[in-house]
C-alpha cells in the first residue's frame, strides 16, 4: 500500500520529531519506496502565518466578538469564549512575517532582546488562535484542556462535537490544503504518529476528516501517546471505540510493523498477524491485541529519513532528533514508567554500532545540512558516549550534539574534555533530589556527595549542565525538599538553567505497584478512562497540593524560584531545545544565566518599581505601558472573572476528590451560575491583567490609550490636565500599577521614538475631553 506518515498538530515547530524519520527510513531500507512522511504540524504552523489566514483568522475574530457583544446575556461558557476573544489585540501580520524571518535568519536569531519580542509574538498570535478554539486554547505550541473537557476521559477524548469546535482553525487547513493534496489523493494508507497527548485531540480529528474524504483508505494510529493510552487504559475492551477513526493500532516500536503494513493488500489488515497491532473486527465484535511486545534490533534497523521541507521550521539551523540507543542501561528508577514494558520501568536496553550511528549523522548532515543532533534517548550509557566521542572525532564529523545522561562519577574532566571535543554543547541530567534519602527510594544509584563534582567537570570543560528536579516525592519532608533547593544554589556556577517540576505517579511504575513499600495509599480517580496520572495519599494526609495533569507535565519548564526564568520549550533557555542548543554552541554556557529576562520582557523594557521614583516628577517622566488588555465593553468583565476564578476553585476541590475534570461536569457546573447581562447600549471601559482587572472612566481609558498609542510620557500627557486633577490622577496611575494593570518604563532605558509633541497635543485635549468635572470617580 502506498502509505503516507503524518505528524499532527501541535507540536514544537522548530525541528522535525523523529518517530516518522525512522518508520520511513526502515521501510526505505527494505524496499517500500511507497512509504513517505509529511510533518502536518509545521504546514499548519506556517499555514496559520501567511497573510489569507492571518486576515481571515481575524475577520472570524471579528464576527465571533460581535455576535457575543450582540447578545443580551452570557452564559459561562460564551463568558469564558468571549473573554478570551476580547482580551487579544489584532497583529500586525508585516510583523508576524518579520518575526518569521527572524527566527530563520541566524544575525536576527541571536540579537536576544528582538528574539523575546519574537517569541511573544509567535505566542500572542497562537493564543489568538487558541481562542478561535474555545474550549481549548493553545499554549507554546500545545493544546490545553484548562480543565473543561480532558483527553483522559474517552468521551470526550473521542467526541467528533467537541473536536469541532477545540480544532476549527486546523480544520480550516485540512479541508482547504490536505483534503486537495495530491499526494493525499494518492495515498491508500495513512499512518498518524501520536507523540504526545495534547496532539490527540488534532490526531484524531484529522482522522475523522480523512475518513470522510476518503472512506476507502486506510488509517493506522501509532506513536508512543496513543501507546501509552492504550497501557493505561482501566478497560482494554474500550480500545474498540478508536476503531469509529482508524483500521488498526501500533502500539510500542513500529519499524517491522510498518514494513508488514505497507506489504498488506488494501483490505487484508484482519488476515495478518502483524507485530505490535491492535486490530478490530466489527463483524464478530472482537478485539485482537498483541501476544507479546516485539522489540526491535536497532542494528537491524534502517537509518532514519529526513526528508523534510526544511524550510518551513521556525529555526536558523537545522537539527534533528537521532537514537543511537534505544531503554535505559539502568532501568530501576521507582517513578520512571515510558513504553509498554511491564516489568521494568521502560524498554530493554539497546545499542545501535557506533560506526552506524556516524554514518547515519554523516549522510543526514551531507543530504539535508543538519549540524546540531540531539540524542533522542531514554539515557545513554557512559562506555558508550565516550565511545561514540571518540568516533566522531576521529571520523571529523563536524557536529553539534546535546543528550540526557546520568549523574554518574565517571564523568571525569578527560572524558568531558573528549565530549565537547565531538562537538557536545549541553547536557541535561535528572538529578531529580538533593537528598539522599529520595534519590535511595528513587533507586536512582547515584550520589549527592558526588553530583557537585560531575556538573563541576562538564561546567568547567565547557558544556552547558541542564538540571531537571522535583518536589513531593512521597514522604518527602519539608527539609528534604529544602536540600533540594540548597542543592541547586549552592552549585550555581555548574549549571546553566534547569526546571523543578512536581512528582506525578503514573500508572505502571514500581511505586503504583507496589504503593504500601513508599508510605502511600493509591486512590482511583473518578472519571479517568485512562489512568495515566495515580492520585495517592501519604499516610493520613489529605493536605498534598494536586496538579492537572497537563500543568504538572508543563510544571518542569518552571524556575522553583531557583533556576534563571527561561521560556521553556521550543524556544532559548527551554530544556533539550535546538534553539538553547544554537545558543550555547553560539554564545556560551552562561548565556541564559548572564541574560535574565523577566517576564519575557526584554532588560531595556523592564518595569520601573513605583517606590524608585522619588518624586511626582520622576513619575511624570515615565511611560505607560499596558500588560494585558486595554478595551471597551457592554458587559461586566469583572463578573467574568470573578466566575472564571469561582470555576478554579470548583477545579481545585474536584481534582482533591479526586475526580476528573471533563466536558459534562463543566456544562453541569456552568448550569449553576448567572448569566452575565448585557448594559445595553451603555459602554465600560476596562483595564485588565491576567484575572485582574480594574473599571475605569472614559478620561482614563483616553488618557492611557494615547499615551500607549503615541508611547507619551505622562508628563507630555498630562500637560494640559488642571493641577487638581492632575494630583488625582496621579496618584490613580500609581493604584492601578501597584495592581499590576498597568507598567511604567523609564525613558532612559528605552529608545523612544522622536516625535513632535504638537502633533498630538490637540488629539490628547480633543478626545478627553477635558472638564474639572470629567474625572468622574478615580478611587
């Protein structure tokens, strides 16, 4: 069968993920020349980035806001969809193109202050695009439930309803370019890589639309969520509800099911035992499941393909994810729980023939010009990332590469010294503690007393030492979690950013099986079809903070107040990201150390505290700038929010219970809660940051947008106030900053645009409008 492999939305759009390189490669290998890849992903990113779609995008913006202002109440889920379409600014989209360019262009790539700028940019807009996708929103490239319907709880998971409105924009794109794609039309087989869970919703979209288009081919769900679904899935038999979208199921690794696949006539799936796949018969109503789990020989295997469209990675390098070996060497970590291995943390140890892994790196970086690898494994053992050090450097392959590996301390100055010699520019390890106890109970083998020492050797060689930690590891106390932080700082020259996420028990590690040797009492989660994240209690306590699932998976791009605020992933500072690897290898290990940014705003740009200025002079000379939304309404958006917080907290005691949070409950919890009415005809001016906001009367609502919009200090604005109001007004600007509604910039810091005052003066008197009496009440 000609067999076309997709990578859905959404996903990092900065390098191409690796799963679908190594299915076509092996199939390439053994001769289905009728397998090909394509990265849906990034064509949907860039779809979304050309001029028809940014206007178009706007204008349903447009309609969708005026339709909800037009309504003479809200309930709380048009509350919520109108917030979230309300509170967005319209883009410029000569500057969204310029941002693009930015990021491909390798002098703009490392100018750090216009590169944050980009970034808010790229998340500004694809927040944008989220709102166009209520329930759902976007967040750094991943789709985000915020608790309204979850991906863990199938009928939400599979509800074609649902995914229509949580997917529209995508949908757009799908039925405008892959439904009348050549290469689509010609294609007998669809194969969808799911690699994470927040593309499982597109995943499955995509495959109701394909099915709709194409009712004849074949669709074949693989990847490593769709294998973990199926792992943690409480009812196995409810694997048959998938089969409404796709023909069969890859589960685990899928080199040698790929190749049976493509080797299939169009309608023998059923007739074949092929490894690794579910299938379904809706004649006998029978579910056929793998008799084991088939490992591949990874010296077997084909080498990867990456024939992708480089061009459209938002990136000035490319780069690519390669496995050279594939488990871990040391698989006992009492938390770990990746691949379909039951009784060991994750998958048997493999090692793929160095002289192999250089010839793979070698042709990728002569054929598609990748110099930066990241090493895409679980860990790597060290023998053997000396080993292939060694290699490189005798073969003069003139690389850049990144990997996880241990703690281990025989990483000594001379073996450190050879990696970055290879061309090793970062390496990220899971210290997880820094206490000795929980690395004994992790099962971690390495030592505190000795992890200092290993950083220290990587650090002074010259590669860039990411840490990633946790907290709340069952029975942790309060001073081992404090060691942990003391840990990190104490060794602060050693490494150069690092996240401290938050213990998650999923549900096949050695602690879920066997809960009672850590302190802890397993407790089962109401709602959850899928039992990926285990709710536990230590002991008689009821008190443990519990996170959404997806907050405590994004919980390790956080700085714990220890590490430097970073961006997270895709972007500079992120852990394991092509760009952080680009500025390491450009600008040195300290980089995202010596560069603070603080909340995203770059240095020349940061906010002036009130208690620095001195005098109401030194007030005046600022400007203003609004963090979050400047905006007219007829409703009351301080009600939205306050029923938006109301609804955080319903969360935050349904998830203590614990219970699933999914789309039912939210409609059956909205039920409860009063509409918001519309003031008619009478318009509110708003300012409003995050869950805060502040009610404001026309003159102020004039006076900030002027100042904003003609980046006036408020001396120039205030001008022509009279003296009493000016005072009153003053001391107003510094209630609303000190609430974080608004920020002032010193003008010293920034370079102002040079503009002739006279010019706006009039405009400022005009649109005020300026009484004694117009100040209305500023308390």
């Amino acid at each position: 069968m000609k067999t076309l492999l997709l990578h859905p939305p959404m996903d990092d759009p900065t390098l191409p993920y690796h799963s679908m390189a190594y299915l076509a490669g092996h199939a390439l290998h053994n001769g289905f020349t009728n397998v090909s890849m394509r990265d849906v992903n990034v064509e949907f990113v860039n779809y979304c980035l050309e001029e028809d779609s940014v206007l178009s995008f706007y204008e349903e913006w447009e309609r969708r806001l005026s339709h909800l202002e037009s309504r003479s109440e809200l309930n709380f889920r048009e509350q919520e969809e109108y917030y979230g379409l309300w509170v967005h600014n319209k883009l410029d989209f000569a500057e969204l193109s310029k941002a693009v360019d930015g990021f491909r262009s390798k002098e703009a790539f490392l100018d750090f202050p216009a590169y944050l700028k980009r970034v808010n940019l790229m998340l500004a807009y694809f927040g944008f695009i989220g709102a166009l996708s209520y329930p759902s929103e976007i967040a750094h490239f991943r789709q985000m439930s915020r608790a309204r319907y979850s991906v863990y709880h199938l009928n939400d998971l599979l509800s074609r309803e649902l995914a229509e409105r949580i997917c529209a924009p995508f949908s757009r794109f799908v039925d405008e370019r892959l439904c009348h794609d050549p290469q689509f039309a010609d294609t007998e087989c669809f194969g969808i890589s799911i690699i994470y869970d927040h593309q499982l919703c597109y995943a499955l979209h995509l495959a109701r639309a394909l099915k709709r288009r194409w009712p004849e081919k074949k669709v074949i769900f693989g990847g490593t969520s769709i294998s973990q679904l199926y792992k943690y899935l409480k009812d196995k038999s409810q694997m048959k509800r998938f089969f409404d979208h796709c023909d069969a199921i890859v589960v685990g690794e899928g080199e040698t099911a790929i190749c049976e696949i493509a080797d299939c006539a169009s309608d023998s799936l059923l007739d074949r035992r092929i490894p690794n796949t579910i299938t379904y018969n809706p004649t006998r109503d029978e579910l056929r499941f793998p008799q084991q789990i088939h490992y591949e020989n990874v010296n077997e295997l084909g080498p990867p393909s990456y024939d992708y469209r480089w061009e459209l990675y938002l990136s000035p390098e490319r780069g690519i994810n390669y496995a050279p070996t594939r488990g871990c060497y040391w698989n006992r970590c009492t938390f770990c729980d990746y691949g379909l291995n039951t009784d060991s943390p994750t998958s048997p140890w493999r090692e793929r023939k160095i002289e192999r892994v250089v010839e793979d790196i070698r042709r990728t970086k002569e054929v598609h010009g990748a110099r930066y690898v990241y090493f895409a494994v679980d860990v790597m053992a060290p023998g053997y990332i000396e080993r292939l050090s060694d290699a490189i450097i005798d073969s003069g392959l003139d690389i850049r590469w990144a990997s996880e590996l241990r703690m281990e301390k025989i990483f000594s100055p001379e073996r450190c010294e050879k990696m970055i010699k290879s061309g090793c520019v970062c390496i990220s390890f899971g210290m997880e503690s820094g206490n000795q106890r929980i690395l004994d109970l992790i099962d971690k083998g390495t030592k505190v007393s000795h992890m200092a020492e290993t950083m220290k050797n990587f650090a002074s060689a010259g590669v860039a030492v990411q840490l990633m930690a946790f907290t709340d590891f069952p029975t942790e106390t309060p001073a081992e979690k404090n060691e942990t932080f003391n840990f990190v700082q104490l060794n602060r020259d050693h490494w150069s950013t690092g996240g401290m996420g938050s213990f998650l028990l999923t549900g096949t590690s050695i602690i879920a099986k066997n809960p009672e040797q850590f302190g802890i009492e397993l407790i089962d989660t109401k709602d959850a079809d899928v039992a990926r994240a285990i709710a536990f209690r230590v002991g008689a306590d009821n008190d443990r903070e519990v996170l959404l699932t997806e907050d405590s998976d994004a919980s390790f791009d956080g700085d714990g107040g220890v590490f430097p605020k970073i961006l997270g992933r895709p972007w500079a500072g992120g852990t394991d990201t092509l760009h952080s690897m680009v500025y390491y290898d450009q600008c040195g290990r300290t980089f995202f150390k010596d560069n603070p940014i603080d909340d995203m705003y770059p240095a020349n740009e940061q906010s002036v505290d009130v208690e620095e200025l001195e005098t109401d002079e030194d007030f005046l000379r600022c400007t203003l700038a609004v963090p979050g939304k400047l905006n007219e309404s007829h409703f009351d958006i301080s009600r939205v929010l306050k029923n938006r917080l109301d609804y955080l907290e319903h969360i935050k005691e349904l998830v203590k219970l614990p219970a699933e949070p999914n789309y039912a409950n939210f409609c059956e919890w909205e039920r409860e809660i009063e509409p918001v009415m519309s003031n008619g005809d009478v318009t509110t001016y708003w300012i409003t940051a995050g869950n805060k906001c502040a009610k404001v009367e026309k003159l102020v609502y004039r006076i900030v947008s002027l100042a904003v919009e003609h980046n006036l200090s408020l001396d120039e604005v205030l001008s022509s106030i009279p003296a009493e109001m000016k005072s009153k007004l003053i001391e107003y600007f510094k209630q609303l900053q000190a609430k974080g509604l608004i920020d002032l910039r010193d003008p010293n810091r920034m370079d102002r645009k040079k503009m002739d005052y006279a010019d706006v003066e009039g405009p400022v008197l005009s649109e005020v409008g300026v009484t004694a009496s117009s100040a209305g009440d500023l308390t």
